[in-house]
C-alpha cells in the first residue's frame, strides 16, 4: 500500500533532496510536484536546476509542475512535504491542512506554534498527538507537523540521549559551524564564503535555543510542556557543503562522566521506521571526528555523530554532526511522514 | 638607535613573517638569520621556500643561514626571535639566554615557567619585570619573553578590556575556527581540509585554557598569581588561510550589558609602540562582522576585531577576530620585542 | 589640475574596486556616483554592500547616489567610469557620449564595434584616435573608450611581447582558470564552486578570440584593420578569489624560443601612467609562478605575471596571470582615463 | 573462484581507494596488505589513517601488514595491486614478478618500456599481450602490468573513441584542472591551494605526451609502435578533492564534427568486466558539465564524462573529467586486473 505523496516547493535545494530521497521510497511514490506560479505548467526538467550528485529521476524529470495551491494536488495524493520558503509556507500550509492534506513540512513557520508537533522520530515521537489538539482547534480535516531546523536537529538528539539516561541537563552552550547548502543554492555567494567564516546567520541562534527546548518538552495528552534545559547558541556559517558540525558544553544537575555521556548516545534507540538509521547516534574515540566531509554520510545522511566526548571546564564538553539537508532537513520531514503513517495519520 | 636582531627558525612559516615585519622595522634590523643544520651554511633564498605575499626582501635573500646555536649569531646582536618548533625551542632557547641573548619567542615551550613572563603588552606589559625574577634564579645574562599562542592573543585582549572597565569575569566559554597559516605550511594537507572542519587541534584547548589566566593575573614584584577566570574552550580548524575567529560568552559577576561590553573595548588603549594598532580593538556593530578576509588585516594585522556583542542565554557573548601569524605570532613576537626594547633590557 | 570624475555603477563590484582604486588617485577625484533607480537618493554608505578588502572611503561612503542618467551629473564632472551591465550599457552610455561627457567604460557592449577604441594603453594606446572617427560619424561631444573583458587583458600583453619583438603569430591556444570575482558579487554561488570547476563561461571563449584580435591590429589613422593571429580560447571558472590565470600555447612564423619569450616580455615597456606598472609583465623563472594568490598583487595587481615558459609540442607554451578585478576590469578603465587625458581628450 | 589478491602500498592513498574497491569485489579476495618496513607487523587498522569517505572494513582493519617483499606474501596470493611511489616501484616490482607474481601496477615507473604493457582496457585490451614478450625477454613466471598515469586515463578514452570512429588524430591540445588527491594525502598543502591554483605539476605533461602515444599504438604480436598523433599539455592544481577536468582540442585529417564526436564518444563501447561502466563516456548536451563535483562519481567513479563539445577555431574542441583516484589510479588497477583474469594471465 504505497502512500502517494507531493512536493511542495520541488525546485529548490531541500526539494530536490526530497525528490532524491522519495524516489526510491518503500512507502511513498512522488505523484506531485509544486513550484512559484512561473514554474507551474512545465516539465520538472525544465525548471529545476538539479545539482544533487545522483542524476534526476528519468520519471520526475518528465513529471508536470504544478502551482502551490490545494486545488492543483491530484486526488489521490495523501500527504506533502513543504519545503517552501518560510514566508510562503506560511500563507500556504494552513489552506493545504483544511483542504484535509497532512503537511509534513520543513519550512520555518509555525514551529513554535503550540498546537503544533515539532518532531524528530526517535527523540518526541510522542508529540505527535498534539495533533488531536490541532484538530480540534483548527477544525483542520488534515494535519501540519514541522521538524527542526537543520541545525537544531544536529546536537539535540545528544542532548535527549543523556536525558534518556537520567541526566537533567541544566545549561547548554552549543557553536556552529554550518555548511553553505543550510541557506539553500544561491544563498551564500563565493566571494562571502571563500576563505571566510561568517559569524553570524540571521534568527538561527533563537531557533536552537527554543526548538530545542520544545522538541526536549513533555506532552501530557493536552498540553506540552516545554523542557528546562537552558541553552546559548552562536551560529558561524564556513566553507563547507554539506555537513553542519557543532561544539556542545552541557552541565547536568548530576555528575556527568564522558563515559557516561558516550554510553548514553551509542544506546539511545533508533526507530524501526526505513530513515532511521541504526545506531542513531554514531560515536567516534576518535577525538578529531566526526567532520564534515567524512561523516555526514553516515547512515545514509540520516545518522548523528559525536566525538571529542571530554572533561570540561564546566561539566562536559563533546562535538557532534549532521548532514543538514538529509538529517536536517529533507530527511528529517520524510521520516515524519514515515512516523505519521506507521501512526495511522495517512 | 638600531638594535641587530636574529630571527632563530628564519625559514617556517612564522619565520618568513618575522623577516616581512622586522625588514620595514624602524628599530630593528635583521643581522642573523638561523635554521636547521641542513640550511646553514646556504643563502636564505635557497632554503626558505618563501610563499608570504608579498616579495623577499633582496638583502635578506642573499642573507647566509647559520646553524641555530648561540656560537653561530655575530657578536653585535642583541635580540633574537624564536619561532623554533617548540621541542627545538625547549632545547636551544635557555644556552642562548645563557650567552647572554635576550630572546623574544613565540614558540610554546616554557610558556608556563613561573619565571618566564608571558606577555601581550597592552594586556600585561608589567609582567615583563618577571625577567628580574628569572635572571636572579636561573643566573642568565639574557633573557627569555613569550607571547601567547595564537588563539589565546584572540581573545584575551577582549577580556582584559573588560576586566580593565571593572568587570569581575568568571566563566568564559569560547569556540574558535582556526586558520590553517595556524599550523604551519605543511601542518594541514588540503585533503584534510577543503569542504570540511577539524573539531580538534592537540593540546590547543588546555593553552587558551591556562594561558588566558596567566596574562590576565597580577604580578607583585615577586610572584605572579593567576587570574581567577575559568575559560572552558573548544578548538576547530576550518578552511581559512589567515586570521583565527572566535566565538566568545562571558559571565561576569557585575551585570554587564552589551553597551558596556563595547565601550570597554573600544576604549581599550593601546600602547605608544610601533607595532601597537590603535585602535587596538577594532568593533563592529554589523552583527555580521568580523570576518576572517575582511578583518584580519585590521591595524596592518595587529588589532583585535571584536562584533555581534550581544546578550546571551547566559551572561554576554560576542565574536572577535585576529590575524593569527602577524598579531598572533611573528607581530606579537616584535611588539615583545618593541616592549622590551622600551623598558630598557636591550 | 584635478579631473572630476563619476562612476556608472558604483554599487558593484567592480563600482566598488574603481572607487578603492580613484579615491587616492592623483589626478582624478569622484565627484558622482551613480546606481540603479532604486539606490538613488540615498548615501552610497547605505545602497553599497562594501566588500573590498580596504574600508569604504569616509566620504565616499556619505556621498548620495545620483540615477544613472547624464541629468543626474554634475557640471564639473568630465569624465565616468562605466562598470554596468552590458545590457544597462547598451542603452545608457551613448546618450552620456551625446551628452558630451568621455566614457571610460568596462561594460561588453559596443567593445567590439568599429568607430569604438578597445584599448589596453600599453599595448595598442595609438588606437585611441579612433575616437575621431567615433565622433565624425555619431556626432559626439563626448567619447566612448572600451577596455576589454578582463581574460583577453590576462593574455594580450604576452602576445603583444611577442609582436613588439618581431614575431609573427599565427595560432593561439589559451585555457583560462578564473576566479569567481570575475562574476560579480553574486554571480557564482558556493555550492557551485566549493570542490569545484566549471568549464564553460557563457560568451567568455568568444571575447578573448575576437578581442584579442582587436587590439593587437593595426589602425592607420582611419580604418581599424585585426591582427591575422588566430586564437582557440576553453574557459573555465575555479574555485579562486582574485586573479584570472592562463595556459598559453603560441606558434609564430618565425622560430622562437622559451628564451625569446621570456626577452620580449622582461623588456615590453610600461608607460608613463600613474597606473602603469614598471615591469608591465613580471617574468619568473619559477616554473610553479605565477599563482594566483602569490601573484596577483604585483604592480599593485596592475602588472601582468608570466612564466613556466617552455617549448611545447607545438611551438612555446606558458602561463601568465593578472588580477581580474584590478588590471582586468577596474584598473584597467582608470588606466584608459589617464591615456584619455594625457592624451589631450578631457 | 576468488582470487586471493594483495595490496603493495596498502596505506597510501590509492592504497586504500584499492581496498575499498577490492573488498566488495566479486571475483578478488584482499589476502595481503604491505607497506613500508615500519608499518610491518601492525594491524592495518593502526598504520593507515583510512580516510576514504566509506568506514574502514572490519576484517581488513584487523589484517597484520606485511613488508614488501615476495617472501612476506602468502602462497596462494596470485595477483599483487601495486601503489607504491614509483621510486620504490621500480626496485620493488620486478623481484615480485620474477617471483612469479603478476603485478597490477599504478606506479608511474616502466610505463614506458618497450615490454610493459600500458593499458586501459576500454581503449587498448590486445596490448596486454605484449606479456608474452615481457615473459620472453625477461625470463619472468610472473608480469608487470601498468595503467597510465590519472590525467592520461582522463582525456585518452575519448581520442580512442574519435579513432575508432575512423578519425585520423593529427594535433591535440590538452589543458588539465586537476584534483589534490592525484598528489596522495601529503601532496598538496592547504596553505598552497586554498585560494589559488598551480600551473606546474613536475613530470606530469610529459606523462599526458608519450603516454597517449603508446596506448593509442599498434601491436603487431611482436613489438608496439606508438601512434603518431601529437599531443601538447599543459597541466594545473586547482582547489577540487577529486576528479580530473580536462580542455581538449583536437584537429583531425578528416573533417571532424562536434555531432560526429559526440556520436562517436557516446557509442565507444563498454567491457564486459565488473568495473567497466556502460557507457564507457557519458556524453552532456548542458555545455557547464562535466564538473568535478557533480559528475566524476558517474559509474560508481569509472566512467568518463565529456561535454562542451564544440567546434573551435581550430577543429573540435570539449572538455572531459574522470576521477582520478578510481578510473584514474585504483580503478584502473583492478580493471587490468579483470582483465588478466579474463584472459587467462591468472
């Protein structure tokens, strides 16, 4: 029983990666392509500018765009990836919903919205019932469920694992140092980039620091509630493609060995969904892993890896890494719409 | 007045530094250029592989190397800078400050000798009267000065701004993005290093780490205490050529707001030296500022930029930038050298 | 005697180079700037995102950006600097010409037009007077000089090297690897380049086979005749900042030898511009130089490198280097503003 | 029937490309794995620093490195890969082939002897029976097979295509962008290719110069005659990790169109060996492909990609990329393995 589903947003950077991932999908054929009204009425061919390194699919290549309204979306399509820009998602996504689409969507609007699950699988799995309460106060026959951004999907997962394992992670400071494919095909120039750093990348650093403590949250059937965990980001973007890499510092309120910390990532559990690699969380002794261009692929894109796992000043200090358009973005919303169907939300 | 000076390891990267600053130098002049054992001997131009950019100084070119062992230097030279591999440097720099040289270095060993002044001069310049110290217990007619490793002259100067407006810093966390001019010519293969980062540089962390707390402490004419601030770091090496940034979150015991934070280091003086920018810390108030290509040649290399001062999570947190092989090694090790020139021990 | 100059285009990024290069100019000052309809109005400080490696002129930056239309210009300015668009330059410049105002212009269009002087001063100064044919037949006041795209200046002083010195050239091969500046600020994304080449420049092949041609032919006082050297051009954009370099193989009638070449060029005369470099084509006898990064400076990035000089297969072969932005664009239209007023045109 | 194989220069570089492609292989088994005499006697896992983007295989981390001489190899090994610097290639090799074994080289050492046979099996399969000769002369149980150099295996499948086309090669120009792993892990400094290129690359024209002649050569049966096409080259170090961009211009006896070309690369037809990729050329009509990035893993890094097919001021001119340690070195080892077991050399 394959599960026909749509792209919003195809043409671009996280939407070709969607494609590249949904094609050979167990569970779900691409049967709808969306773009900005100019694209509408063309063949996908035309109007995307592939750059992913696999070639396009021959039969999406030929495939019709439409325009992003519901009314374009062929019947039998049950569920869409969003990855729109977060300016049109906005305007777009709620019309989809009430016109009963499940929107599985990695665009930035409505991620802290209340009523709305901010879900990585194997980290809150569970707050995918806020659904129930999105419903019923939208009057929504469909559903909008978001993932993180990529780069708050990248350290939060270790920070579930250590709570997990019984630690109350108390402060948190986290650096980034981020791929230029996280702002999309032309959003970093050369000439910015090219033996440089920037440090600073617009509204990312309170994206860390509230996603991650929604996503750490408690659903208690009717409300969620959101974690305490205190946390201080500082965003750099640098020369790298793929592959966002990040310095973490927790102290927890108990002692909180590197040993500890190394046990409760190789054991925290991956899901029994077809994204969701196995470990999760891939940890290196090695202490200059994980890096980019090495480790990003681990797990098909979809795993999480740690290293540097040490004593600190304060408390413990480890790095950890994820491929920011697979884990952190196309990926992370194909494994929700896996989440979504194995919870009968499809 | 001009002083004859020696450059010990004239051939490294730091070296060729060494001999771009000190040829221009009003007071200095290179008589003596020392490498290893196979370079003596040989005219410098055969043996250094000269890649600064701009060209080698024609008289230095012709310049013979000599054999790095005090027999070796002309009688007439009274200084010498040392940027010598640091087991080279542990070996050779005590016999030449025994033969009476007075030897400004910016290798790393003995950095921490509690005789051996570490010295940035505008943070700590009367930590220099420590060589009264170090003769009288180690009974040399030279003497031997050291500046910070290059990550450490980062940052520090921004701290001592604060500390200098009246702020009492406790907790300093800081995640830097390290230059590959840091490690040497041949210290980072571009296989390593083109699209990716390294979240870990041997024994990198400990010195910004320990270090800060020696510049920042207080020398009584005796003894030198360490300050009390405790710096937890985490250090990576990423694709740039020139110029270490870092990401920096202070607490202090006062409140301290951004506003204060730039004021304390906008006014931070500098000192009446030739090599002493001013200002000495350049700030930025586009958040997006520094950046490695744009700023590191702030000050002909040798100021500290400083941006995105900001509040944080937890305390303040802001950026700042240096040119790691001019202010952070071969122009730290001249302005030393200008320090020490002033103060009479030339 | 100053000469009030305007720049069309300021905003860009060759805008911006003419600025850094005009603003401590002897014998010109910038007196207007001018943009797009939507920058006029405002300061430059406000519309211009600075990105050259020198802070933005004090004054410059308060400027107010005038539209790109002769009304907007002062009185006392006599002569502009164009660096549009072609397409924008197509249109704008000839009614500023009809205005009476001489253009010195960077904008492909019209380059290769008959009545037109396409000129590098060093090379081919004596076509200037084309501009009396220019103005007998449209009628001017004003003036319109070209300098050619920044690939053909890389190579054709070599070329002309070898004309000056006796030499009949008959076939050129040249491969360009050039760097991303060549594009403009925006024009290659770095998820195009990084760990990347791309071997195609749309139009760029054609410009250096027929431009060459140009300006190495031979004007008698009425009629422009081209040279008959023929010449293969394969471009390529790499992932560089600054500086265009080239493969060169070249067969001439006559025999001529690796240390011919390397005669003619050492000895092809610089002029006595103040943007004329002395040497005009540096000559190294390093067979790894030039290089981009290395030496793309030279003559304040206004000379022309050579090198690696060789027989080859087919006749002689080597490799030569200029700074795209700087010589190849920029440099290259302030250097035809001095031939223009030594030459009696302002 | 595997074949037990083994690796000579296992650590290296293409060392470990050849484990990596070995060990899935279906006909070949890795039973040996040598280095230098330091290395002997440790396990793989802790002499290589494996930095091949897939995790290292679990039973050849643990495999007891051998020296490389023939009495360290195991028995019923039958065919050796060989990596090794050319310099130790050249002592190394012979002993091993006088001991019977059959050598698979890499090495750049004897490519050119008169009884080596130098082959890409696409291009030139029936010079491999040049063996016979070699096993003559040299009195040898075993044999020493090579494959060209990286940036030969590149562009030197296309011109067999245009021959066997029937297109008589007369002039060829060849101008390389090549990756920094054809100079192994150490070759290339960051500090020497970040932000540049180097036109030198020692010795590696001439390899693009004779090489092509002899593989694009006669065998009689009896002796090899080198084809008279003539070939210019001119080769770069540019900042990719992997895969060799090449500009080609051929000129032909007969006229040669880019249609004409285009037909007869896409149809040069494939081997029927594991590692040969069907199409042996990938043909691009999109005039910016090939690009390192994007196209040098096309048939899992075996195929050649050729674009930008042109007609050019002087015959045909397009560009072409392979990778350059897999169809360029590693792959190229054991696809002249495949073939010396097809055709019964083992």
């Amino acid at each position: 029983m394959t599960v026909q589903v749509g792209v919003l947003g195809a043409t671009g950077a996280v939407g070709q990666r969607l494609i590249q991932l949904l094609e050979p999908h167990p569970d779900f054929e691409i049967a709808a392509l969306t773009a900005s009204d100019s694209s509408a009425g063309h063949a996908y061919r035309d109007v995307a500018k592939w750059r992913v390194d696999t070639p396009i699919p021959a039969e999406i290549a030929e495939m019709t765009v439409h325009a992003t309204t519901p009314e374009a979306i062929p019947d039998d399509v049950d569920l869409l990836f969003s990855s729109l820009p977060s300016s049109v998602g906005a305007k777009v996504e709620p019309p989809f919903c009430e016109a009963g689409y499940v929107v599985s969507s990695n665009s930035s609007n409505s991620r802290m919205a209340e009523d709305v699950p901010l879900v990585i699988p194997e980290v809150n799995a569970e707050h995918l019932d806020l659904l129930e309460v999105q419903r019923d106060e939208r009057g929504w026959d469909g559903a909008l469920v978001k993932n993180p951004n990529c780069s708050t999907i990248t350290f939060v997962p270790t920070l579930a694992a250590l709570a997990a394992a019984g630690f109350t992670l108390e402060e948190v400071h986290v650096a980034t140092l981020q791929a230029v494919s996280g702002a999309g095909y032309d959003g970093v120039s050369s000439m910015e980039i090219i033996d440089n750093a920037i440090p600073h990348i617009g509204s990312e650093e309170e994206k860390l620091e509230t996603e991650s403590r929604k996503l750490l949250g408690t659903f208690d059937g009717a409300e969620l509630t959101h974690d305490g965990v205190e946390v201080a980001a500082s965003c750099n973007r640098i020369p790298t493609l793929d592959g966002h890499l990040e310095n973490v510092w927790v102290e927890a309120e108990e002692e909180l060995t590197p040993a500890d910390a190394a046990d409760a990532m190789a054991e925290f559990p991956a899901l029994d969904l077809p994204s969701s690699p196995d470990p999760l969380i891939h940890v290196f002794e090695d202490p200059s892993r994980p890096q980019p261009r090495l480790d990003r692929n681990l797990g098909d894109g979809m795993a999480i890896a740690a290293g540097g796992i040490r004593e600190s000043t304060f408390g413990l200090q480890y790095n950890c890494l994820a491929h920011n358009t697979i884990r952190g973005a196309a990926g992370a919303s194909v494994l929700n719409g896996e989440l979504l169907l194995e919870n009968g939300y499809l």
